[in-house]
C-alpha cells in the first residue's frame, strides 16, 4: 500500500523530509518556516548576506541586510532549527548589482528581483540545499506550484495585490520541480496572524523594499558608485531629432516617464525612447507611446517546450504592477520572441520582462528589447 504524500508532495514523513528555507529576516520567509517547523519537516534556514554589512544596518526594512541577518537567526534559534548565513556580497555584486548599473547605462530600465531569482536565490542558493540534503527549497514569493499533467505548474499567488510570479518567470523546470511556496495560496493579513499565533517578534515587520540595495530610490547615485565616470550628458531631441535641451545622463530617464524632463512645451512631453550611443533623451506626445507589438529576448518558457508554429494566445504584463493585456506570442530565432498585443500598451520599457500568462499558470516570459533609434 502507497503511503500518502505529505503536504510538500513526497512520500514519506515530515520528519523524513528536510526542507531548506530561504530565510531573508521578513515576515513571509519567518513565516514560512516556522509553518513547516509545527508540520513536523526537517527544516535547515539559510540567509545570504547580500550587500554592504554596514549600510544595510542603517536601512531598517531593507531585504538580505544587517538587521535581516540578525532577525532571521532570532527566529532561527526560537524555533531550534539549524541556521546558516552564507556571505554571497561579492556574488551578488557581480551578478545583480553590476548588471542593473550596466543595464541603465544601456538605455533600459532593469529588474534586479528577477535576477537575483535567476541567478542567486534558485541558482547558487538551491545548489546548496541540494549539498545539505534537501527535498526542496522553500521559500515566502506569494505564488503557487500546482501539479499539472506534464508536470509542475507555476500559478499566480492568491492574493493578485501581493502576487509575485512576474518576478519569477525565469525560472526553470528543473528549479521548479525543486521549490514549494507555502505561503503563496495565503493573504498578507493571514501571514501576518500566523507570525503573531507563532509568537515570532517579526509579526509586525514592515515589508522589504523592492530594490534592497538602492537607498531612497536614488538609482543614479548607486550606478555613479558602481560606474564612476560612466555617466555622460547629452541632449534631449523630439521625435525629429531636434534638440531641445541637454540631460546630465540618461540613467535619470525612463520610458514613459513626464516628470523631470525639464523642457518647457506647449503639451506633455514623455520620454520616449533612450539612444544610449549617443546619449540621447527622445521625448513626445503621450500618443508616441503606444505598442502594438514589440520583441524579448533571452526567453524562457517554464516547462522547457518550444512554442507551436502558431504562436501562443494568452495574457502578458509589462511591467510588474500592469493589468495583464491579450496577446500573441510567436517564436523567433533563437531565445527571441515576437509579442504582439490585442489593443496597443503604453510605455513599453526595454529591459522591463514580458511574461506570459494562461490563466492564472505563468507560461514564460523574456526581457524586452530597445526600440530601434532614429535616423536622424
């Protein structure tokens, strides 16, 4: 007779089963853990030490930080569970942090969560779990892993103001296979009452900011310190490619962005589109904004299959906060796609993701690429 699986999927005992908790020191991960702590797992927490020791204490609610580090050994050892802080600065630096400055000084607008994902958290953090011993890897992304008939599914989180599978589409079958999200069927205000149920001192956290590493939002300065000298003015040009006023470097600017523009016109200027090579801002009416279609690149499809010669219907977002908008997706060569839209979006940013949905079931996704310059 068959064992039952337990709630993670294996068949065998929770205590039988070792998980391996990403623990970034915030209510959703604590939270995680100690769920699966009163299940009865074997559960081990791992912390990456992420960015600068001492700024990071300095910035309460940030993500992966000093103070991070510190909660998430509290809860750790009120649990009695195994707890391990791995220092991946360097790591992160090379694979995150240069990459978004590279990517503003290209003209594009970068989403450093969807790389770390990528490339630290389900790459070098699940390699680990696997050195440990691990069943899985869990982790507090409000999204859900549903079983499908050809496999493991990626789903959108329960609670849409809290989903997070934008930020996930890069992950792979294999990844996939690996990871559970115990939280992704609950609310915000359900975590939060299990961390007080709990006892966990973290309850009444606030929440990590997006970008961990960028104090205050000042993008620009964090790409000045990674890229000192970098940063190169030039002009601001309309859609002629008439000159209308000089920037102090397009890393200020993104696309479909009105504020700070600094040029006096008779209607809203937007920006456009950004021509790194010659540092220039290209602005316009609110109009110039639309795309019916547009092209990504380095696509990945979850369950690993190519698309059919038809192309795919379904849903895609944007950018992470944009209701999802129908349309078709195509192949193109190599890891490019072609997507084209139902009814024209606004402000298509390159370097945002393109993902791609059926229904709540993430299918893939790939990164937009930059609108071709002008002639003039």
């Amino acid at each position: 007779m068959l064992r039952p699986m337990n709630t993670l999927g294996f068949d065998k005992p929770e205590a039988a089963t070792r998980v391996v908790v990403a623990m970034s020191g915030g209510v959703d991960s604590s939270v995680t853990a100690a769920l699966l702590k009163e299940s009865g797992y074997d559960v081990v927490g791992i912390t990456l030490q992420l960015y600068d020791h001492g700024q990071a204490i300095q910035r309460p609610g940030s993500c992966c930080a000093g103070t991070d580090v510190h909660d998430a050994r509290r809860v750790a050892q009120m649990l009695d569970m195994p707890h391990y802080v791995l220092d991946y600065e360097s790591r992160f630096r090379q694979a995150v942090m240069d990459d978004f400055a590279d990517t503003y000084l290209a003209g594009a607008t970068p989403i450093p969560c969807v790389r770390c994902n990528q490339r630290v958290k389900f790459a070098d953090l699940m390699t680990t779990a696997k050195d440990l011993g691990a069943d899985c890897l869990a982790t507090g992304h409000y999204v859900q892993r549903i079983d499908g008939p050809n496999g493991p599914e990626l789903h959108r989180g329960a609670e849409r103001a809290r989903d997070q599978s934008y930020f996930l589409f890069a992950t792979t079958a294999d990844q996939l296979a690996m990871l559970r999200f115990p939280i992704g069927a609950m609310t915000k205000a359900e975590v939060r009452g299990h961390a007080a149920r709990l006892g966990l001192a973290i309850a009444d956290k606030p929440d990590s900011q997006d970008i961990c590493f960028v104090p205050n939002g000042d993008y620009a300065g964090v790409v000045a310190k990674l890229r000192p000298g970098a940063i190169e003015p030039g002009e601001i040009v309309d859609q002629a490619g008439n000159v209308l006023g000089r920037h102090d470097g397009i890393i200020h600017f993104t696309v479909g962005q009105r504020r700070g523009i600094g040029i006096a016109a008779a209607e809203p200027l937007f920006v456009l589109r950004l021509e790194p090579d010659r540092h220039r801002v290209v602005v316009g009416p609110r109009e110039a904004l639309q795309e019916a279609s547009l092209t990504i690149s380095d696509v990945n499809w979850i369950d690993g299959r190519d698309l059919p010669e038809d192309g795919l219907t379904g849903e895609v977002k944007l950018r992470s906060m944009q209701a999802p908008k129908p349309a078709t997706v195509t192949a193109l060569e190599g890891t490019r796609a072609r997507v084209v839209l139902n009814e024209p979006a606004e402000a298509v940013a390159p370097g945002q993701a393109c993902v791609l949905y059926d229904g709540d079931r993430v299918i893939g996704g790939g990164w937009i690429d930059r609108r071709e310059a002008l002639a003039a």
